[in-house]
C-alpha cells in the first residue's frame, strides 16, 4: 500500500497555487491551515473529468445525488441511517453552521462554544451579531458540568423560549479527540435540560484514527441535534466548496427556517465532487487513514525529541496535533502566549496559532502533520533549534 502523503514532491507541493503552500514565501515550511499534502482522489478526479470531458458545468441538477452518496456512506461507514429527507446541501461547512445558528436562536442570542476550539466558530458567530459564551474544555475533552453550568446560567439570564446555541467539534478540532458515546448523552441530557440546541461540526469524523475509540454521530444521542457533514477535510476537497446539514427526528422543523437559495448555491462540479468522494472514495480513505496514524505517531515522537517538557495529547482523530508550550520553559519556552510567531519568524515554520482558538489556546500551537515525513522533521528540527535559543 503506498503512502499517499509521499506521493507529491515538495517542488509538486510548491507549485500549487491553493494557500496551504503559496501563502508564504518558499523558505517557509507550511504547517498551518488543515489541508492535506496528497493526491486527489481517482474517483473525484475522474468524476470531475467527466464533467469537463462533457463541457458539463452548468447549474446542478436536483438528482439528491449528493444527499445518496452521502447516506450510503454513514450507512456503510458507521452503520448510521440517515433519512435523506433530513438533510439540506448547503455551500460549506460554517455555512452550514451559522445557517442552523441563525434557526435556531435570535440576533443578540447567546451560543455556547467549548474552547480551545476552530477559530471560525467564534469569529462567524460574533459577526452574525450573537453572544458566544466560551467554556474551556478541561485536559483536552468536554466538560460537560462546566457546560451544564453555563447553560444554565444563561438560560436564567434569557428566560424561557429564547433560544440559545451550543456548537460542538465531533472530533474535536485542534485536541484530535473522539468524543465517546457517554460523553456526547451526558452532552444531549444538558442541552435537553435547558433547551439548547446542539449543532455539530462532524467534518472530520471519517478521520477518525486507527487504534482510536469509534466515532459517534451526534444525532444518534440527541435527536433535537443538528450537524453539519462535508467530504471536504476527508479527501482534501476545499476547493469544491460544499456540506450538508443534517436534522435530527425532532429538528426537523429547523430545515423548514433554512433559506432555499442556500442550497442553491452549491456548484455543480462541488456537488459531483463530493458525492464522487462518499460513493466510490471508500478504498482511497482506506489507504489515506495508516498513512495518518504514521504521521501521528511521527508528531508524537518528534515533540518528545526536540522540544523537551511540551505536553501533547496524542490525537484520536483528524491530521491535526495541539501543542502545550507552556510547560517546557517559562513563558513557553521563553516564547511567550504565541509561540507559533517566534516559530514562524526565527524558525521558517508556519502553524496554527493557538490564540486563534480561543481562551486555552494560549502557549500552544496547532500542527498540521499531513504531509511528507521528511518536511514534518525539517519542520520540528526548525523549531527545536528555536525554543532551544529561547531557553538559553
């Protein structure tokens, strides 16, 4: 089985004009934003072909040929059933997201959001003119008696009715953690208790490692829940913009608040993309997912060597490691609430800052391991020299 992360040369990486590798100069090594260092697909790649082959790219057709895909892939996949008629397209996945927000609770009303967590569940939140409430998440998992303690604080605040949001991370991006079935139930009986909506992000949940605790669809604990879907992280498809938001059996009065013109703005080729990928891309994420595992355990070991006295929680899921600074020196190590500047601006290493991921972010970095092993190394080796001059 070939490793799909070695396939790509670092001069075929440097040429790509998408972000991951064009944002910074040359001398930089891109660690940053979650996109993978792989090959697309065959399956995607010949369905798209087949489109341009056919000068096919014009509005898409109402052929639920997505939703299909989709629903056959949880089925076999997850042993989930999906209804298809609980299920929206929508363009992306924050999309999606800020869509079931803005369905489920007022302007000015509050969302919950357990920190550290993907920036953009703050950020578009914020600007969609609503109140976050933060709650840290305690050793990298939910904490879900601080959660019951915040809902139960605003739902006191806001009285009976309002409604109020909690945006959930399943896994959980940056920390790689795999929600368990117990935690998610313990999760639903808090929102049922004061009335809040649960909307999840599940676009990492065929990521989910080998070795790792099985992933648990939302909606299979909570059926007042939404959550949002999309073959865009899984095989590495950000370009083909597209998701899907799901309702549980007792929310499906909120897919009946989404705008249709939403849904029709999801592109054609996006849409055959994605269904290309849930049909017929089974065998390429097969082979994707030990290629990941490696690299995980690569970032594992690679942190124990060269930077001393980090702390890391071993990812469950995703491509993604989160780096605790904090403790391998002062400050950590000497590089202050940021260190991912000092990385990037003395080390030519790009990450992910842990400050954009909101309160218990500070001192941490996140990584994206999804690449070559010999410019995850490089990349450590950088930092080590870093935070070792730092220290001295």
């Amino acid at each position: 089985m070939d490793d799909l992360l070695e396939v790509l040369t670092v001069d075929q990486l440097r040429a790509r004009a998408s972000v991951r590798w064009s944002h910074y100069p040359h001398d930089v090594l891109p660690l940053w934003v979650a996109e993978m260092d792989v090959p697309v697909a065959e399956p995607v790649r010949e369905a798209v072909r087949a489109l341009l082959d056919a000068h096919d790219v014009g509005y898409p057709p109402e052929d639920g040929a997505l939703t299909a895909a989709f629903t056959g892939f949880a089925m076999r996949r997850w042993g989930w059933t999906v209804d298809a008629t609980a299920v929206r397209q929508l363009t992306d996945v924050m999309t999606a997201v800020q869509t079931a927000v803005a369905a489920v609770t007022p302007p000015g009303g509050v969302v919950i959001v357990p920190t550290p967590v993907y920036g953009p569940f703050r950020w578009y939140t914020e600007g969609s003119g609503r109140r976050v409430e933060t709650v840290l998440l305690r050793e990298g998992r939910l904490d879900v008696d601080a959660i019951d303690a915040t809902a139960a604080r605003v739902r006191a605040e806001v009285g009976p009715g309002e409604g109020i949001a909690l945006l959930l991370c399943n896994p959980h991006n940056p920390t790689g953690v795999v929600h368990t079935r117990a935690e998610l139930a313990a999760l639903a009986d808090v929102a049922a208790r004061h009335d809040v909506r649960v909307v999840s992000d599940e676009a990492h949940a065929p990521l989910v490692l080998p070795g790792s605790p099985a992933y648990v669809p939302y909606l299979e604990v909570d059926p007042r829940g939404l959550a949002v879907h999309s073959a865009a992280k899984t095989w590495n498809l950000a370009g083909f913009k597209s998701a899907l938001l799901v309702a549980g059996d007792e929310a499906r009065d909120v897919l009946g608040r989404v705008p249709t013109h939403l849904g029709d703005a999801v592109g054609h080729v996006s849409m055959v993309a994605h269904a290309a990928a849930y049909r017929d891309g089974g065998a390429w994420l097969d082979e994707l997912l030990p290629a990941l595992a490696r690299r995980r355990d690569l970032f594992v070991g690679l942190v124990g060597e060269h930077l001393p006295g980090a702390r890391v929680r071993v990812p469950e899921a995703t491509y993604l490691g989160w780096v605790d600074l904090r403790a391998a020196g002062p400050d950590g190590a000497g590089l202050g609430d940021d260190p991912a500047h000092a990385f990037l601006k003395e080390g030519r290493v790009a990450l992910g800052r842990g400050l954009d991921f909101g309160p218990g972010g500070e001192g941490h970095v996140r990584v994206n391991c999804a690449t070559r092993v010999d410019v995850l190394t490089e990349a450590f080796e950088r930092m080590g020299e870093v935070a070792a001059a730092h220290r001295a």
